[in-house]
C-alpha cells in the first residue's frame, strides 16, 4: 500500500519496513521488494 500509495500516502520508508519485516520472515517477493526499494532511497 505504501509503496504504490493506494488508501494511504506513498511514503517509501514505511514501504521498506513493511516489505522487510515479510522478508525477514522468508517472503521472496518482499526481499526483491527490499531490493528494488533501497535503489530508489539511496539515488
């Protein structure tokens, strides 16, 4: 939700916690997620 900003503002830090706390409990699709949104942050 916050990584695109449906229901809630986009806010790509609060993306990133959630997409990591999934990672961290084995979800593949949120570690790409992890990935992808720590290129944005870091440009």
């Amino acid at each position: 939700m916050y990584h695109f900003g449906h229901g809630v503002p986009q806010d790509y830090a609060t993306a990133l916690r959630w997409y990591r706390l999934a990672a961290a409990q084995g979800d593949a699709d949120a570690a790409a997620a992890v990935k992808r949104l720590q290129q944005i942050l870091n440009k």
